[in-house]
C-alpha cells in the first residue's frame, strides 16, 4: 500500500553453493514478487557467501566457523 514502508526480509543459507543458490533464488522470487523489498543474506564470514549475492542484497556475515555449528547440532 502507499505510504507504507518497504517489507524487510532476511534469507539464510551460507558456507556452500548448495545452500547458497536456494537462498538467493528464493530472495529473486521476493524480489519479484515485492520489487521495494529490504532484502538481507545472511551468510558466514568464510565460504561462498562472501561472493554469492553479495552484488544483489545486503550481506551480513555471521562469526560462525563451520566447525562450530557441527558441534553445535549435537
């Protein structure tokens, strides 16, 4: 509607391509769909994440190292 702000939207999927791309192919559809979406990646500071989408959306890098979340899902 006008006047209202933008929706703002945080896709998650990081370190390989095979989580990557779903994430960034899913944030293209919400582009689509909603053009004047705030869309924000969430990704980690190592891996493909620092060069996937990083050109399309806002990049957050997490400081999470990939040994750290395999312990974590223990």
């Amino acid at each position: 509607m006008p006047g209202e702000p933008p929706p703002r939207i945080v896709v998650a999927g990081g370190h390989s391509a095979g989580h990557i791309e779903p994430s960034m192919n899913f944030a293209d559809a919400l582009r689509r769909l909603e053009p004047t979406a705030e869309i924000t990646a969430l990704g980690t500071v190592r891996g493909l994440d620092t060069t996937r989408g990083a050109t399309k959306y806002r990049l957050t890098r997490l400081g999470v190292n990939h040994a750290d979340t395999t312990s974590a899902q223990r």
